[in-house]
C-alpha cells in the first residue's frame, strides 16, 4: 500500500543520520581508486546561499555519490574563503566586527548545504580566518620571497577610493572594483608583489595539459597576452634620457613618425619642457579620471599633449615628437609606443587629428599610392616600401623576422617576448587579511618572520576601518607594529599590509587533503595520494584571477619538491547562473545602466531595488530576466523551496531544467514539475515494495516475463545512460531517462490502491532495487528512505551502482527487404521501434541499393512495417 510521502520528516531523519554515522568521510587509508571533486571557495556572505547558489553545489554532490557507489574513494570537503575584501565590506555595512561575524555567516551556508544534502566531508572543513590555516599562507610567503618571486616595490597600483585599497589588475573589471564597482583610480605606492610573470610561459603552455573548456583556456592565454617581438630604444635629442619600446612590428620602424608615452610614464616629467609643462598636467589629471574602458575604447576621439621633446628615431635618425595620450596604457610593454600612423588605426586618427606626417612603409598593389590618398590605416600586407635595404620584401613573419636579426646586428635593439600578465599585486592595506610576514630593519632591510615565528598573528581591534591613507589600520597599532629585527635584534617594524583573498585560496584545496596537520601545509603522502583535483566547479569569472593564481603557487611547490603534479585542477566545470523575472526601469537622462555585482550589464535597464518598488508606477516597470541577488531582492531560498517541496526536488529541479553550464529561468511551474516526478516515483515504490525479494537476481532469468520484455529492456538502457551521461556531467538528459522510465514502468505496472498482484515478482523487484539506486544521486533522502524499506542495511552512498546487461539492453532486430521500382536489391537489419524516417534513410544509404539509384529520381519511399522499403522512381 502506497505510503505518504512525508518528504520533511524523512529528509531530517537522513541528514541527522549521515552527520552521527559520517558517511562522507573519506579515508586516507583506502585502497579504492580516488575520486577529488570540488568546487570553489565560497566566501560566506550575510545573505546566505540562494537556490542559484546550489547549480553548482547539487549536481556536484550527485556526481560525487555516484562515484562513491561506482566504488571509489571520494574526496569531497567543503570550507570558507573568510578572509579578503568580501567579509570586512560586509562587516563594515553591518556594523560588525568580522571576527564575530564571519563564523555565524559560516555556519549559515554549512546548515544550507546540509538542508540541501550535499555529502560533504565536514571533518575536513577549514576556515582561511583561523590562525591554523592562514600560519601557511604566511609560509608559501615567505618561500616565494626566499626564491626571488615575492618582492616590494613602489608602483602606480589600481587604488579603490570606497574600499581604501588596492587591487590587482585582475581585481578590475571595466576600470571599476570587482567588489564594490566604484571607479578605480592610479595612486604610486610601495606595495608586495608575486613575480607571476617569472611563470608565464608555462602557465600558457600547461593549459594544454587541461580537460577545460577552450573558451576558459583563451580567457587565461589572453590575460598572459605573449606576444614576440623586438625591444627597441629610442634617445632622447640632447639629452642622456632613453625611451624603451616593445614592438610586435619591427618591420615599420621606418615608419614611425612620433612616439606616444602612458600618461603615468615614470619619463613623463623627465620629457616635459617648461613650456609644455601647464598642458602636460592637465592632461595627466584629466586622464586620472577616466576608466580603463574608457581609455581603450577605439570609437573616442584621440586626445593628447605634446612634451616639448624629440626622440630619435634609431632606424633612419629622424627626430620625432613625443606626445602622452590615454590610449597608451602602461598595464602593457613599456608603457610607451612608437607611432606609426600609416599602419595602425589609433595611431592614425591622432595623426590625423594633431598634423603629424603619415608614412607608408609597405604597400599593395591596387591601394593607396601614398598617405595623401589614405582615408585609414592599412595594417599588413603588400611590399616593403620606404624601409631602405627592406625595400621589395614581402610584408610577412620572414621579413620581421629579418628586422628583428638586422636590428639585434647592429645593436639598435633585440628580440623580446613580451606579456600583457603583470606580477600578482598581493598587497592590501585592510584589517581582514593574513598578515604579510615581513620586517623592515633599519640596520639588515627586509627580513623574513623566521619560521618557528609563525603565524604572525592578525590582532584583535576595536577600529578595522580603512584608513585611507594608505596605511593598514594596523600600523597603529604599536604593540603590533614595533618589533626586534630577527637577524640584528635592533629595533625595527613589522610590515602593516595584508595579503588580498586570493592568496588564502591559491593552496586550500592542498589543505583539505590533511586539515590538521600543524607540522606541514599538507604531508606528502597525503598530496600524493588525493591530488590534483580530479574535477573543479565553479564560475568562470575566476578565469583570470583564482584560477591562475592557483596554477602559479603549484608550479612553485612543485619546483621546490612539495608537490609531484604542476596542475592543481584537471578538469574544470562553469556552472550557468539561475535567473529570476525581476522588475526594472528604463534609465533616465544621463543615467548609465547597470547591474549591481560586476555581471553583464543589461542595455536600458536599471533594477528597481525592494525597496523602491512600493509605489512606482506598474505600468513603468520593465521585467526581465536577472541573476538572482540579494542586492535585486529577487531571491529564492533554498530553506523556503524546502519547505514546500522537499530539498530532492529542489535538487531535481536543479539538474533537470539545463545543462550545468547554461543558464536556468526560475519558475514555479518547474519546481512543481518535480515535485510531481519525485511524488511519483515515491508511490510506485511504496506500492510494489510488498513484492520485493531481495534474492530476486538468482531467480530473475527463470522468471518468464516475455510480455514485458520492454520494460526490463528499457531498465537496462537507462542503467547506461544514466552512467553515461553522469560520466559526462549531463546531469539533466540523466534525469529525463530516469522520467522516461517512470512513465514506461508504470504503464506496465500500474499504481492500484489494493496489494498489487504480479505475475512478475523478480522483475518488479529489480526494478524497485534499480530505480532506487538509480534516483539516489538525484534524491538522496528519498532513496536512503526507500533502500531501507526495501530491507538492506547501510546506505546507497555506499551501494553498488547498478550495471547494464548489454544483451538485455539490446533492442530487437528484424531483417527487411528492400526493393527498386519492385525488384529486390538487398536487405538490412533494423532496430525493430526504428521510425519510418530512419527506415527509408537507412534503406537508401544501404551501398546495394545505391548501386540502382545511379541515375535515378527517387519519387518516393514506401514503407511495408516490419516488412519491406520499396524505392519508387
């Protein structure tokens, strides 16, 4: 008899149950191949997780049980990135001291996850705020300084006048913070840095090595943006001064008829000639307040300003002038260019616009015969002209290949690789970050904490506000800063930066493999046996930050003997966001449409937040679709969709509605459609139980059940597909197949209200064993409840998953004739369901039948079924 489906008491009853027994623990001692899934370091926030938040965490957790009853030793641990500028904004809006704070918003997302079932290892849980985690941050510090790749240094650094700090390059998106989207400003600084680019090459060429996707690894190959070329100095006239160039184009040197440095070009105030001087800084002030998009938009108008002074030009001895112009950017080569308007777009608009000659140094025949008939510039192509002993070579790889040896000859310049990557700015002058271990000593410089000296402890505050000024809060703190030098014991000062977030979770996924160890970041054996990560979810808009900041730390543990892999993360996952109908309003006069949280903006359209929403016309607002945020106030909970319907159909709806990396339209009408599917599923279960037999295996062959072969046949094949398919992390056509057969199982044995009667038992109770662990990734409280009903001890985490019997998969065949015009031509064997639209296209690509078609307009395909194809011409 069918039994209710009481999805609340049931899932309570499981999850209390795998918390007390530790069913997700994994054992270093096992001799199961392993399995390391993972999925990003969340930052725990004030709002909580949100059912977009589980589109990565859901299907996860579903490919993890599965391996474990596939029979491997799963890895799956979970743990909170709370340091960094996401934790203390919050703490600052809130009024909170983050210490208080980031635990309670930790144990938050910890109970959600629990709610939503996910089998994490919470044994292993670990927390980068904790001395006991960020004590080897400070370590991998402190090794990176010992090999040269960690350095401090003053530089223009992206400053963020709201969260009164800095950033890394990698930190700005369109000019503007990735936190908080205030415009980011250029302020010189003495700050710490990772040497990122020592690593370029092989961060650029491992990512061969990778199962991800080719979009990430482009994102990644155009961040470290190599590009070869020739390094070429230009001298300044009359003056001991030296402009250094990178150019990918060597070969239009001669062309070059004036030079361009970035605005904030350290060589700018050198070049600016007292009568230049009052325009130069104007335009050096006006540009600081342009954002990085702005400057590189190509469709503005050129601007710039003239420093007075000329350089020459080392190819033909030309004096040419030396502007600045915001379109020169010093995030990339040397910060300065040299100009040649004949060849290149921006540099011919400038030409153009300020009266600087233009000169053709390779032309095509059927273009322009000079720059007076140019209307743009002309990038490649045709011959060398105006280029002196280059005159009449092709325009080609050959020929810059020839300037680049000419040039490295006669010492005018070399052959250079160049990177867009620049090193990693680590520095933060925030509270809420591990302390940099450094001291600075009048006497010995810089000195390292020694080792048995750490961690250097983050102290307890009353005022972590940004100062502002440049300074962490916690250079004033005296007890803190005031220390005796390591190597002198003279007085000296620690160093009062702080790391940004992304150092704690460039090596936490190293940690998880030994959490407690307080000898070691990780012991080796530990390492060797779980790591590199077998599988990695998250979002992609990490391709250029987390991502390549972790690859980098593992290429130097490996170097250094710590680590036996160079690739932390094998096989890389981006999971699509779940959207929400949410209300808007078109922007008004001079008003820049934009969404909160740094994702694509959407054109004319501004969200209205809940706040305004009261008493704004209905017939004004603007709905569309929008990733859920709380900042929107268009969320959806995961606690309240479980209280209505069950954290498995929340689940289910999570991994049938898309793929995982495509987007999701959050309806109600979804969540109900599976609800009613699990609700189904429950009800065939809970009805036929009573026939279960648990040694239904040995009897089943015996068992005549001809009249409905189908239904095992259909079993089988959805054994594979769903093995395939979770193979494939196609978590959604997985659950369509199990919808399929529901729907093919129940027609043969209908739900009835009385003890069901079946002539069948073996087969019903493979079915019932089957589908059960089948559903058991998917809904894992309802399977747990019904694997235990079914009789069987343990849990389906640890069941075996079920396998496909090849032959009781196999459809039926049958043999057809087919015949030309009536006469008989060959015959195939065919699937017996085939379509008649796969019958007739099999038929006529049959090599026999081709053989009579030579010539012949078909006029039709007639089909007999299960009989004969006749092809009529």
């Amino acid at each position: 008899m069918t039994r209710e489906y009481n999805f609340k008491e049931i899932e309570a009853k499981w999850q209390e149950t795998w918390e007390r027994e530790k069913t997700f623990r994994a054992h270093d001692d096992c001799d199961k191949p392993k399995a390391y899934y993972l999925e990003f370091f969340p930052y725990p926030s004030g709002s909580g997780l949100h059912v977009g938040h589980l589109k990565n965490y859901v299907p996860m957790d579903a490919l993890c049980r599965y391996k474990s009853m596939s029979g491997f030793n799963v890895l799956h641990p979970m743990g909170w990135d709370a340091f960094g500028q996401p934790a203390e904004n919050e703490a600052i809006k809130k009024g909170r001291n983050p210490r208080q704070m980031v635990p309670e918003y930790a144990a938050n997302y910890k109970r959600t996850l629990k709610l939503a079932g996910c089998s994490y290892d919470w044994d292993r849980e670990i927390n980068s705020s904790l001395p006991d985690y960020y004590k080897w941050t400070q370590w991998i510090f402190i090794l990176l300084y010992k090999k040269g790749l960690a350095y401090r240094d003053t530089a223009p650094i992206n400053w963020c006048p709201a969260c009164k700090t800095g950033l890394a390059n990698e930190e700005v998106k369109e000019g503007r913070c990735w936190r908080c989207d205030t415009v980011v400003e250029k302020r010189p600084m003495p700050q710490w840095f990772f040497k990122i680019t020592a690593y370029a090459d092989r961060l650029l060429n491992d990512l061969e090595k990778l199962h991800w996707t080719e979009g990430m690894k482009e994102m990644q190959r155009d961040w470290i943006g190599r590009s070869e070329g020739a390094q070429v100095e230009f001298k300044i006239q009359n003056s001991e001064l030296k402009i250094q160039v990178f150019t990918t184009r060597p070969d239009t040197l001669f062309g070059a008829t004036f030079m361009v440095l970035a605005p904030e070009h350290p060589l700018v105030e050198d070049l600016t000639l007292p009568g230049n001087k009052a325009e130069v800084e104007a335009y050096i002030k006006k540009t600081q307040c342009e954002t990085e998009i702005e400057r590189l938009n190509t469709e503005r108008t050129k601007t710039g300003a003239f420093t007075g002074s000329y350089a020459v030009n080392p190819v033909n001895g030309e004096k040419i002038p030396v502007w600045i112009a915001d379109y020169v950017m010093m995030g990339y080569g040397t910060g300065a260019i040299m100009a040649v308007p004949a060849h290149d777009q921006r540099d011919f608009e400038f030409a153009r616009k300020f009266g600087i000659p233009v000169r053709m140094v390779f032309r095509s025949e059927g273009g322009p015969a000079g720059p007076e008939e140019m209307t743009q510039a002309i990038p490649d192509g045709g011959t060398m002209v105006n280029s002196g002993q280059f005159d009449g070579l092709p325009n080609s790889k050959e020929t810059i290949s020839k300037f680049v040896k000419w040039l490295e000859e006669n010492k005018k310049g070399a052959g250079r690789v160049n990177y867009r990557l620049r090193d990693w700015l680590i520095s933060r002058q925030r509270y809420w970050g591990a302390p940099i271990p450094m001291i600075h000593c009048p006497k010995c410089g810089v000195v390292p904490v020694p080792e048995n000296q750490l961690p250097v402890l983050l102290p307890e505050v009353e005022n972590y506000h940004p100062s502002g000024t440049g300074e962490s809060p916690l250079a004033n703190i005296p007890e803190f800063v005031n220390i005796k030098c390591p190597q002198c014991h003279g007085p000296a000062k620690r160093e009062t930066d702080t790391m940004g977030g992304f150092a704690c979770s460039s090596w936490y996924f190293m940690r998880f493999t030994d959490p407690n160890n307080d000898k070691m970041f990780a012991d080796r054996e530990k390492l060797d046996k779980w790591l590199p990560v077998d599988i990695y979810a998250g979002g992609a808009e990490h391709a250029r930050s987390h991502l390549l900041y972790s690859r980098f730390w593992t290429k130097v543990l490996f170097d250094e003997g710590y680590l036996n892999f160079t690739e932390p993360f094998l096989t890389l996952h981006n999971q699509g966001s779940l959207l929400a109908y949410t209300p808007g309003r078109k922007p008004r006069a001079n008003e820049n449409a934009e969404n909160e949280g740094g994702e694509a903006r959407l054109v004319d359209w501004i969200v209205l937040k809940p706040e305004e929403r009261e008493g704004f016309p209905k017939d004004q607002m603007v709905w569309r679709w929008a990733r859920m945020s709380k900042s929107k106030g268009n969320v959806v909970t995961p606690d309240e969709i479980a209280q209505k319907y069950g954290a498995d159909s929340l689940r289910v709806y999570e991994m049938f509605m898309a793929p995982f990396e495509d987007d999701i339209q959050w309806t109600e009408e979804g969540i109900n459609g599976s609800f009613r599917f699990v609700n189904r599923v429950w009800r065939w279960i809970t009805t036929y139980q009573p026939v279960y037999q648990a040694d239904w295996a040995a009897k089943i062959e015996q068992e005549d059940h001809l009249a409905v072969r189908s239904v095992r046949r259909k079993l089988h094949q959805t054994i594979k597909k769903v093995t395939d398919d979770m193979e494939r992390f196609q978590f959604n056509t997985s659950v369509a197949a199990l919808m399929e057969l529901t729907n093919e199982v129940q027609d043969a044995f209908p739900v009835k209200e009385d003890m069901p009667a079946t002539d069948h038992p073996c087969l019903v109770s493979e079915i019932l064993e089957t589908m059960t662990l089948l559903m058991a990734p998917f809904t894992p409280h309802m399977s747990e409840e019904l694997w235990q009903m079914l009789g069987h001890k343990g849990t389906t985490y640890k069941a075996q998953w079920p396998k496909s019997d090849p032959q009781v998969a196999a459809n039926e065949e049958i043999t057809l004739v087919v015949q030309v015009n009536g006469k008989l031509r060959d015959r195939i064997t065919v699937p017996a369901d085939i379509s008649d639209e796969e019958l007739k296209k099999t038929a006529l690509n049959s090599e026999q039948v081709k053989k009579y078609l030579v010539g012949v307009n078909v006029k039709k395909v007639v089909v007999v079924p299960k009989k004969l194809v006749n092809i009529v011409g």
